[in-house]
DNA sequence: CTTCGCGTATGACATTTGTCATGCTGACAA
DNA sequence: TTGTCAGCATGACAAATGTCATACGCGAAG
C-alpha cells in the first residue's frame, strides 16, 4: 500500500513537530518534510514534490496562500489543504482561488486533519462546514487593489506621505483611496477601516 | 519505569490532539488527559492530579495563568508550564508569580517540549532562556494610567472626542495624552504608538 | 460607435490630529 | 513651611488626515 506523503508548513515550531507526530500515528499517512516558511516549502517541492500540502496562512516571509498559489502553478498534481486559525471568509474564498482543496480549522479535533488529507487526496474538496455557510452569506470585499495596498500601509502606522512615497502617488491620491476605503466599509477613520478589512480577512 | 504523566490544556482542538501525538512518542512521558479549558482541566484534575500540567494563555473562560494560579492552590504537588506563542515580558512575569515552573514559546523547537516537561518534573525551573533576556532588559512600561486607557482607545479607531466623551476630558486634553504616548514610545502617529504598546503588553 | 461605469488620479477645502507653552494640584523631601 | 516634581488638564497653533468635485482612459453593454 502506498502512503501519502504529506509536506507540512508551519511557523511555529512546537506546532510544526506536532502536527508531524499526529500525522505518523495514520498507517496510511506520512510525513515526507517540514518546513517553517513558504521558501523552504517550495525548495523542498522542487526536489520531490509530495502528493499533499498542508499550510498554516500566517506565516513570515510567504504566506500560505501565496505558496497554494505557486504550488498550484509550479506543482498542479499536489493538492493544498490550509490548516490555519483564522476562520475568515475573505481567507477561504482567497484560498480557494489560490487552487486550495482543503480549508480546515485549528479549532476543529485532531481527527479531522487526516481526514482531510485523505480526503483531498481521493480528488475530493474539504472546506470547514460552518466556514463555508457564513461565506456563503458574507459580503465580497469592496475594495480595489488599489485601496488594499493603501490601507494596508496606513494600518500598519505609515504617514499618508510614506504610502505616496512607496507607492509614487501623490498625497492627496492616497487620502483619496483613504477616505473610499472608509466609506465603502461604514467607518470614520483608517484605523477602524483597516481593523475592519483585516478581521474580514481582506487585506 | 514511572512514566511522568501530563495534563495538557489548549483550545485549539487540533493544536491540543497534535501535542498529545507528539509527547506519547516520548517513552518517559505519558499524556493521562486533555482538556480545552481551564475549568475542564480542574475536574480533571481533581480526579487525578498529574505530575506536570501544560498549559496554553490565552483562552475561553479561564486564562492559563489563572488556571495556574488555582491549580498552586488546590494541587500544590502539580508542576506547570506553561506553553504560549506570546513572548511578552508581561505574561512571563505573571506566569512566575502564578506559581509556574516552566514558561516555553510555541517558537521553538518541538524536542523542547519534552525536555521542559522532564526538567520541570525533576524540580528545574524552565524558561525561555531569549525571553527571560529581554524581561531583564527590557523597558518598563514608560506609560501613565491615563495614557494606556487612551491609547487603548485610540488604537481601537475612536477618534479623539469619542474618547475624551467617553472619559470626560477635553478634548485637547486627550490629543495631549496621545502626544506624550507618541513621544515617549518614540514613534511618530497613535496607531504605531497603540502598536508598539500592545506588542509590548502593556495594553 | 457611443455610452456607461469603474478604476485611477488630482488639488482645494474642512476637519481631525499632534505639538507646545502653560497652569493647577497633591505628595514627598528638605 | 517651602521647594520641587510628577501627573493631570487646557487651549492656541501647526501639521496631517478626510471629503469632495472633477477629470481621464479603458473595457463592457447597448
């Protein structure tokens, strides 16, 4: 019988060893690596790429939704399952466009993770049940890329003239995509319009 | 051979599953229960105490640090550590107070965890040697009571008379409390200065 | 081919936010 | 008692932020 082989990506390096340690209890699971970022992951895929990916989303460097993405351009044949805390349904859908099978919670027992892999392996798509009923009912993200990449900057504390500078706009362009993003999500400044969006799972 | 047996307490069902995986692979170390909060843990504790208990901070009911605290209490006999993504001085200092004997990152490596548990049975305190580093160095919390209260507020989105209503300050008043927030944190806009404060866990 | 809508971009203007000089109070040491 | 020092409070002013009217190009719908 074959094994799958599973490559798991995870920062946190308690958490990375005992996902792999669950996953070696399954007769018919194993782990063929670990890594702590998306880099190490593709560099690992590019010698053998395993026949599923299971990715956390936060991680530095490469997020998991960036690495489903390249992996579903580089190495179409593995499946992606994401295994992150965050029950976002801007995160799910991103995740699904990215080419991800599976979306799976950390709240969710343990049994379910090989459940999922086995799952995904068999060509079929895992998405966590209660996740997937509120992103049927939540509102799509009303933001441009434009007013993304903005408010991402200002969330993060940036000057409507550091943005301009980085992004080669001028300041009151910025202030401008600012004030759409505050009214496009019903608040009265950039802190609550970026807490907003980040909670949705938009930015 | 006595194996050492642990309780571990987290909330994330399959963080909680992948850590019980990971120690039962340890010979010396047997996982005798699981709970996903603080109060389960209690009732399961005081059926049979175990040697060493695990545990995560943050959580639904009952903090980790509480559940630390009570378990000195009622189960004196008990060793804790205590095992958390958040490396803040703060909570470390808390977490000693409480009575805990180990206090380990979910950075780290998993072989850690084993050992913390075998350390902290053999009567050895445990903690995060970066960690305890930057508790010794670090800087005390340069802000007044007023200050974190405003900041607080302010990093939430409320604009300045939001906050000075909501206190019953002037509202020049409170820009003043966030100016002086800025200026000792040394950075350049309420929202970094909110950032850094919560980083730090002094919010 | 037009018209429309959308994303992008701008600057003038109003509002909010940040800085600074200043004053009041109570605790504590000289 | 007096000096002084920290925390609290204020308003005038300067700077950054938010709003609005406007314009241009491009692709889709008519």
């Amino acid at each position: 019988m074959m094994k799958i082989e599973v490559l798991l990506v995870e920062d946190q390096g308690m958490v990375l060893g005992a996902l792999a340690a669950l996953l070696n209890t399954e007769p018919d699971i194993t782990v063929s690596g670990t890594a702590g970022n998306g880099r190490v992951a593709l560099d690992l895929m590019a010698k053998k790429p395993p026949q599923v990916l299971v990715t956390d989303i936060e991680m530095p460097q490469m997020t998991g939704l960036e690495l489903a993405a390249e992996v579903k351009e580089r190495f179409p044949k593995t499946r992606v399952v994401i295994l992150t805390t965050f029950a976002r349904p801007g995160y799910l859908r991103r995740a699904l466009d990215a080419g991800a099978q599976g979306y799976l919670l950390k709240d969710r027992p343990a049994a379910e993770l090989a459940e999922a892999i086995r799952r995904v392996h068999r060509g079929l798509r895992v998405v966590d049940p209660d996740l997937a009923a509120e992103a049927w009912t939540a509102d799509p993200d009303p933001l441009t890329d434009r007013e993304r990449q903005i408010l991402q900057r200002a969330g993060d504390g940036m000057s409507t003239a550091d943005v301009a500078r980085e992004l080669g706009l001028s300041e009151g362009t910025v202030r401008n995509y600012l004030s759409e993003s505050i009214a496009k999500l019903g608040v009265s400044n950039r802190i609550e319009a970026a807490r907003l969006a980040r909670s949705k799972g938009w930015l």
